[in-house]
C-alpha cells in the first residue's frame, strides 16, 4: 500500500479559512453532542410516555402506543431522517414547508425530531419492560393507598422502573448517539461528516476516520463512566 | 389520637428474636387507631350484596353476600383459588366485579359518581407480600400517602408516621430502607403505613403467609391490638389461632361461594357444611 501517513495533517490549516483540521473535527463534535443530547430529552420524555401507555389498562392507551412503537422501529433509521427531511415539507401546507426549509439550521433540528421519535419507541420498550418486571401489588398498594394512576406511576411505578432499566437506557443513549452519524445524509456537518470532507480535502483517509473513531470511543466511554455513578448514586440501600 | 408520650418499651413475650432485641422493641402500648371513634356495634362497615366476579369465562365468585358490622373482625378463610383474596379486593375495588354491590362506610363502591382514590384512602390494605415501596425509607413508606393523598405537611405527615412505627416497636428502623428489614417487620412497618391514613377499615389479604415461622407472631400481635381497639377488620387468613383469639365472625369460602358465615363460636364448634369440616380437620391437624 502506498499511502503518506502524516498525523501532523490535524495542525494543518483546513480549507475553510477559519482554524486547523483538528478545529473542523472538534466543530463536529460539537453538532454531534449537541443532537445526542436534544434528540435524547425527546426520546426520553416521549418514549416514557409511550411506555407508560403500552402499560395502562385502557386498550385506546395500549393501541396509540403500539402503533406508535411498531411504526417508528419498524422503518429504517435512514429512511426516517430523509422523510423528516425531504418529504414533510413538501406534504405539509406549502408556506409550512416553506418555512421549514427556509429555516436556519434545518438539518440540526430535523436530525433532531428524527433521532428523538426514534429512539423513543425504543426508550418506550424499555420503559414498560421495566414497569412489568415489578410485581403486580407494588401498583395495587399505590391504588389501595388512594394514589391517582398518574401518583401510582409518578411515584411508585416509574421509580423503581428507571432504577432497574438504568442499564439498556445507557445503551439506548450510546446508541442514540452514534445514530447521529446517520444525519450526515441531510447535511448535518457532525463528527462524521467532518472525517469525511477532511478525507476529501486532505486525502488523509486514516487520520480523519481514526480521529473520529477516537473521539467517539472517548465520548462513549465518558458516557458510560457517568451511567455507573448514576447507578450508583440511585441504588436502594438493601437492595443486591 | 391520644398523645401521651412515648411509653417505655414493654416486654412482650412475642419478640422472641434476641438479635432483634435491642433494635426492634415489638408492639407497644398506645393507641394504634386514631380519629375512629371506638366501636358502636350494630353499624354497617362493609356490606357485600350479592357480587359475582368473571374472568372471561370462569366465575371466580358467586353471589357472595356479606356484611361487616363496625368494630367487627371477619375472617374469610378457605383453600386456595377459593376466591378469598378475590373478595376482599374488591371491598376496596382493586379487582373490579360484574354483579352486585358493596358500600364502604355508606360509599357505593359501584358507582360513578364515588371517588374511588378517596374511597380507597379510607380502607386500609395490608398484602401478602408487604408491598413497601423499595426506593423510599421508611419514614417516606409511611408519609408518602398521607401528604399526596391527605394532603397532610410533611411536618404532621412524619408525626403520625413516626408515632406509629414507634407503636409497632421499629423506631430504630426510620430511616432504613424496606430491603434492610425482616419480613415481619416490613409487614408491621405495611400495617403501620395503612394505620396512618386513619382508616375506618382494615383489609388483611393473608398478612402472615409470606413470613418465616418466627416472624409470624410479632405481625399477629400488631393485629390483635388493633382488633382489640375496636378496628373493623377482614382478614384472609389461615392462621386459625388469630381466628379462634379475635375473629367475631368467620366466613369460609370454596369455590368462588361464600359457603359458612357464622359466629367464631359455631365455626369452630360445629361447623354445618361438609366441605368446612374436612377444610378444619385439615388444617388443625397440626
């Protein structure tokens, strides 16, 4: 093989005028943790109350969130971003889209609504994976106590569900956060559209993607450092 | 609520657990019922008219008609799948029924117009498996409902609370966590939680069947006091010693059918149906 390896190459000036190689990996970076975290509070809160309906005794509840979750896992991630992106605006009333498409940032945010209603119909699995494994008397002491069903989920249900679904959600948010690699295809200039167009400019192909391997692995890793405190700092005395 | 102040640990034959001894003082004396005035017999508490209950196809209960007087303690015994556990929860409308009705202290339980979370506030439940909420203390255990369903300060909330664990003996324990306790005293710190909403009704669904034998009396005796100070009580249980000891009544049941529902006297005594005598030939064997 012959190829110039040149790890100096992230000091360089990058075409763009404004800053080295190495600020065009770090701005990606940025966009990345920025989508992960905004596409997270959605997934997070949305699929909570996705699971939360799957749970209900009313069937109508069971029904909106079944359909829910078939149909947001059920198509692909990729197809889901260019429907966000490429066909909402065009279905909606023509000044809606308009706007839409006039809007600054427009990738950002659509990565975001995307990323958010995909991740929770996973996030809302898991949740009312959490809420079944709890035996059935925990929700019948809360109902006999004289708690509403939102008390009994509020504070009985959901508390211990998050404690004990703590783990796939760390995975779910990794997930979710690598996913936003995905939103390159609309334009979104994250970490791994930022390896991509330094590849292009500089054809240094193994310094950008290892850089970006790095930087995800690292941002990864924090994550899950974080998820083990967390683990820790809500675990019940007494409990294993 | 009498408000003397906190009695010396008594030394009750029951807390038999020497390891126990210095932490867990067992029952003590005091009021465990507040703001219920004693008991003026002859009141309705709960009347059961006639309910029937379905899953799907199967009848689990059959026109079971009943009623509870105030100050009265019932106990519904009967070989499992009897329906007795089904019963009970549908005084407090846990489990819902087809046919018939119940009132609670002069509530329809069937009706659209009662408030059910508030009905329920009002009824007692103590469950087999103790049902603690694992993620709080205690003193959370105990205070939870009476500030979120009452509506109590937290301030008051943490008074009865604590003034009741105090009264089952497990003050040393406030502010441990369910997991951190025995059986039975996460079943009296249960008893002491649904005592804290002023109940005018307790419900016992087979308190005693989920704890190690040594742990049985300490829970027993925290319902005797309660029996003793005039509580209205259903209790499902198989423990026929509380049965002979406290019970005004007792109901038996098989099949989905409230099949004897006698006098503690006359139960024990002579019961009438065939099936409730080889039910107690089986049970007092031992």
């Amino acid at each position: 093989m012959n190829y110039n390896w040149n790890w100096r190459i992230f000091f360089d000036a990058s075409p763009e005028g404004n800053g080295t190689y190495l600020d065009m990996l770090l701005s990606g970076l940025m966009w990345t943790i920025a989508t992960a975290l905004c596409s997270w509070f959605i997934a997070f809160f949305l699929g909570s109350l996705i699971g939360v309906l799957r749970t209900l005794p009313s069937k109508t509840a069971n029904g909106i969130g079944t359909a829910y979750v078939e149909l947001f896992r059920n198509v692909p991630l990729l197809v889901q971003m260019f429907l966000w992106y490429f066909v909402l605006p065009e279905v909606v009333p023509t000044q809606l889209g308009d706007a839409i498409k006039q809007m600054p940032d427009a990738p950002f945010y659509t990565a975001v609504v995307c990323l958010g209603f995909f991740t929770a119909s996973r996030v809302a699995e898991q949740v009312r994976a959490g809420i079944q494994s709890l035996p059935r008397g925990q929700g019948m002491a809360g109902t006999a106590m004289g708690f509403t069903v939102y008390q009994t989920y509020r504070y009985v249900l959901l508390p211990n569900a998050y404690r004990i679904i703590l783990p796939p959600m760390t995975s779910e948010f990794l997930n979710n956060l690598k996913n936003t690699s995905v939103a390159l295809t609309i334009g979104l200039l994250e970490l791994t559209a930022r390896a991509r167009s330094m590849q292009e400019f500089s054809f240094q192909v193994f310094e950008a993607f290892t850089a970006a391997t790095l930087l995800y692995v690292i941002i990864n890793l924090v994550v899950v450092t974080a998820a083990t405190y967390l683990e820790r700092a809500v675990a019940i005395p007494g409990q294993r | 609520m009498t408000s003397t102040p906190m009695p010396a640990p008594s030394v009750k034959e029951s807390v038999a657990d020497a390891a126990h001894a210095p932490r867990d003082a067992g029952l003590q004396p005091g009021s465990l019922v507040s703001g219920v005035p004693a008991a003026a017999p002859g009141e309705t508490m709960i009347s059961i008219d006639n309910i029937s209950k379905w899953y799907g196809d199967f009848q689990v209960l059959t026109n079971c008609t009943t009623k509870v007087a105030k100050g009265e303690v019932v106990v519904v015994c009967g070989p499992s799948g009897s329906g007795k556990s089904t019963l009970i929860k549908c005084v407090n409308a846990l489990e819902p029924f087809q046919k018939g009705q119940i009132t609670v202290a002069g509530t329809k339980v069937v009706d659209k117009t009662t408030n059910l979370p508030k009905l329920r506030s009002r009824v007692g439940m103590v469950f087999q498996h103790f049902e603690l909420f694992p993620h709080l203390s205690i003193t959370e255990n105990l205070t939870i409902a009476q500030r979120k369903v009452l509506g109590r300060g937290a301030e008051d909330a943490k008074k009865r609370g604590l003034d009741l664990l105090a009264r089952v003996g497990l003050s040393a324990q406030a502010d441990k966590f369910p997991g951190q306790l025995s059986g039975g005293q996460q079943q009296r710190v249960a008893v002491a939680r649904a005592l804290a909403m002023n109940p005018v009704v307790m419900l016992f669904d087979e308190p005693t069947s989920a704890l190690d034998p040594e742990m049985v009396g300490e829970v027993l005796d925290v319902m005797v006091e309660l029996a003793k100070e005039g509580m209205t009580m259903m209790v499902v249980t198989h423990e026929m010693g509380f049965a002979r000891k406290v019970a005004d009544r007792v109901i038996f049941m098989d099949r989905g059918e409230i099949v004897e529902d006698a006098k503690k006297e006359d139960f024990f005594g002579s019961p009438r149906s065939e099936r409730a005598q080889t039910f107690l030939s089986k049970i007092l064997q031992h």
